[in-house]
C-alpha cells in the first residue's frame, strides 16, 4: 500500500450553502466531511436546515418563468462555458474529489472528462427542442405540439460520482429551462457546491441552481411536499429510491430514478480470455466497485472458468492499494468504515460457504478505508454476495453448462441496470442481447457509459433515462393545442 500524503483542499473550494446567487450558512451548524484516505476530517461545511431548504426552493420557484423564457441559444451557450471551465479546472475538481471520496486521482480525472461531457452534450441539445404542426386524420383541423420546461426540480445525488451525477442532472434541466435545488450526499458535498461556483463564474442566474448540503432527509421531505416543485430526481439504492417515490406520489411528481444495480457479467466458452479479463477488470474495479454498474456477479461457462479466475487474479494481484493521491495508485479507500465492513462480511460469509479465495479477501492495515482487490472462485448460487450490490472491489465467480442457464441466473433478479457479454458469436450476442432483463448492455467491453447514450435500468433498478435525447425528455412537458381549420369557409 502506497504512504499517506498531506491532504489540503483547494484554495477555491466553497464551504456554504449556495442559495438565490448567495453563499451563506446553514442554521443546523457544521457537516463535517472525512478524507476516507485517512479517516480524519477533511473540513466542516454548512448543515442546512428546514427553513435553508425551502429558501432554495423558494429562489428556484421565483426564477423559473425567466429562466424558462430565457432563449435557447443563450442556455444553450452557459452550459458551454460551463463545459470550457470545468474542463480548464480538471486538476481542481479532479483533486477535491480523490480528497472527498477516495478515488485515485487517475479516476477523478477521467470522471471529470465524463462529466464535463454532460455539459457539452446538452449545451448542444438545448436547440434542439422542437414540437410539430400537422392536419388532422380527418383534415378539420390543426394540430399543435409544444414542449415546454417541467418546472422546478429536486436532485438527490449520490457519494460515488459526485460530478458526474451532479452534471447528468443538472445539464438537461438546464437546457429544458428547469431551475434546479440540488442536495449532494453528505459524504462527498465538496464537488457540488465547487460545481455551482463554477456555474456563478459562467454567468448563471440567481436563483436557477441552488446547492443544500445536509444530513438530514427533513429538510428534502420539506422540498418534496411543497407543491411548486414539478420534479424529483434522485440515484442512490432502490431501498431509497421507493420510499422517495411514495413522498412523490403525493404530488403526482414526474420522477426519474436511477437505483440499485446488480450486474451481471457473462463469459462464454468461445470468449477471447485476454478480451474478458480486461473487460471484466474495468466493469467490476472502476471506482473501487463503487459504482451502480459494476460486475457483481461474473457468471463463467465451466470450460474456461478456472482459466479465466486465474488471470482474473493475476490482475487483481497486481494492483497497488493506496492513498488516491500517490502517484501508482490504482485502488484507493472505499468511502467509509461502514462500507469497508459490510464489504468484509459479505466476503467472510461467501468464504464461510465454501468459496475459494483466489488473490486478496482482507481489509489492508492501517489508517483508512482500504479493502484487498478480491477474486473468489466456486461461490455458491444463493450466496448474499451474488444477491446484494457488493460495492467494493471483489469479484464473485460462479459457473455455468449452457447459454439458457447463464441467461436464467443472470435475470434472477430484483434490479436490472448493466450487464455484460463477453462472446465471439454475433448470434449469441443478439439472443443474449434480447433476453437479458437489463437496460444497458457492454458487448466485449467493460465501460459503457457515455453522455450520448440513454443511461437507465428495467425493474427495480429505476424509472426514466439520463443522457441522450431521452434526458432531455425527462424535462420536458408536451402540450397539445387543437387549432380549427385554417381553410374553413
């Protein structure tokens, strides 16, 4: 494991609420915010309460008919220089979030190039909105379709990407002419609230985005039963995510919802191994394992699955764990004490069962949150390690005999965000393709997001897509006018 560093935040990092254009604190006092590196805390920032979060709302409620009649070409162009100045502060946003969540500063890097994109993508939407004029079928009339902004929306994002999740909201919204609140999670605040500096620097109006920080749902249960908001949009657990979309029932809310995710990874007789192993190394240790779509369960046709376990190993076993600031880290700390446990019992339960430990299986000694990159073999069907969202850096193998058993097991499941195929066989890729009960599909790959493509799941993994047109939709209202005959005599 690599040493610790001394961890400093960026001079520009913002410490208070950002509500109606204004910094300012919150009337529940301090959120302390830990470095999972080392376990000791990073810095204290605001902690808004009932009254901060209604404020927010209050500043989105007043700006949204302004911001909605502002043109499209000029929303249009503050999501670009947004984009230009999130990409010229990569260093910046890259180091705050190694520094807030723990991942190497290769990953912070590249989540910034991913995120930033989101802003491009729809700055580029914006224009594009269009509604459409036709005759009738019976030739009487006119038809009129407009679109038009939903209104003003909540955002609920995660721990795990904290600009990504925070840019995949908040651009679309923007670019429909939606004002936003957006509440970050309370492990990793820091990101956001740097990210709505940068969004008053590029000439954002009062008002349209507004950031709470916070540790207690109060103060969105406040946000979510007030009747001027129009949307709610969170990612997080399933779990949350229902309770969420209850509350949001009362006021007949438009939700997206990007929940719990379980993926499947499956690796059949006639895959490339070297391709697979590759594959299957980025799709499960991307972000730790912290992440929505990773391979949490990596079903391997019998043929190949010892081979494919020991190089899977081999590449686990190399990785150096450390602090995601040293340079040659390539895992750092999972996000929390609570997480780093609920890890190591999942995988002492698996070992417990039968399963074969083929490289790591041990928290790392030391200060931090540190877990061994983790391949077991030979883990059992009904395990809890293939039923729970893992979110850490192990790697549970299990095997099948035929193409419909893979499919079977791989869709006997609550959730159905990614998954993965690793084949040589274009047929089987379409059959497997069309039968997996997943919104999102990596064929011979282990990365599969992109801010051109719709992101989302089927079942219990959620409701709604980000990226794309479609996430553009999500903010979107479609009103019909019906227009008499212009030609009526």
């Amino acid at each position: 494991m690599t040493q610790s560093l001394s961890h400093q935040l960026p001079e520009a990092t913002p410490r208070q609420l950002f509500i109606g254009g204004t910094w300012r604190d919150g009337s529940r006092g301090k959120l302390p915010v830990e470095n999972p590196a080392t376990g000791e805390l990073l810095v204290e920032i605001a902690d808004a309460g009932v009254d901060d979060a209604v404020a927010a709302l209050d500043a989105a409620a007043a700006a949204q008919k302004s911001w909605a009649r502002t043109p499209a070409r000029e929303r249009a162009e503050l999501l670009r220089r947004a984009f230009e100045a999130v990409t010229e502060r990569a260093e910046e946003f890259a180091t705050l979030m190694t520094l807030e969540m723990g991942k190497p500063l290769a990953e912070a890097r590249g989540e910034v190039t991913y995120g930033a994109e989101f802003l491009r993508w729809f700055s580029e939407e914006t224009v594009r909105i269009a509604g459409r004029y036709r005759p009738s079928p019976e030739g009487n009339a006119r038809q009129l379709v407009t679109r038009r902004p939903v209104g003003p929306c909540l955002f609920i994002t995660p721990w795990n990407f904290p600009l990504a999740m925070a840019t995949r909201k908040v651009a679309p919204a923007l670019a429909a002419g939606c004002t936003v609140v957006l509440r970050p999670a309370a492990l990793t605040p820091l990101t956001s609230l740097l990210f709505a500096k940068v969004l008053q620097e590029c000439g954002l109006p009062d008002g349209v985005v507004n950031v709470i920080t916070s540790t207690q749902h109060d103060t969105t249960d406040a946000i979510i039963a007030d009747p001027r908001l129009r949307k709610l949009s969170f990612t997080g657990s399933t779990g949350v995510g229902k309770a969420l979309l209850k509350q949001a029932s009362e006021n007949v809310l438009r939700t997206s919802m990007e929940l719990g995710g379980n993926a499947p990874l499956l690796v059949f007789e006639d895959a490339d191994l070297d391709e697979a192993v590759q594959g299957a190394y980025l799709a499960k240790l991307r972000n730790m394992g912290e992440a929505c779509t990773a391979a949490n369960r990596m079903f391997v046709h019998a043929d190949v699955a010892e081979e494919f376990g020991r190089r899977l190993a081999e590449k686990f076993g190399s990785l150096t764990v450390g602090d995601g600031l040293a340079e040659g880290t390539d895992i750092g700390p999972l996000v929390s004490e609570q997480a780093r446990e609920g890890v190591a019992q999942l995988v002492s339960d698996a070992v417990a069962e039968g399963a074969r430990v083929l490289t790591g299986g041990e928290k790392v000694d030391g200060e931090g949150w540190f877990y061994q990159p983790t391949v077991l073999a030979d883990v059992k069907a009904n395990s809890a390690l293939l039923d729970e969202e893992i979110f850490g850096p192990v790697a549970p193998i299990t095997t099948f005999t035929s193409e419909q058993e893979a499919i079977e097991r791989a869709n006997a499941c609550s959730v159905g965000l990614a998954g993965y195929v690793f084949t040589r066989d274009m047929d089987r890729i379409l059959r497997v393709g069309e039968q997996l009960e997943v919104g999102m599909i990596g064929v011979n790959q282990g990365l599969l997001s992109n801010a051109a493509a719709p992101f989302g799941g089927v079942k219990q993994s959620g409701l709604g897509r980000e990226g794309s047109h479609e996430g553009l939709e999500e903010y979107l209202e479609t009103v019909y006018l019906a227009l008499p005959d212009p030609y009526r005599g």
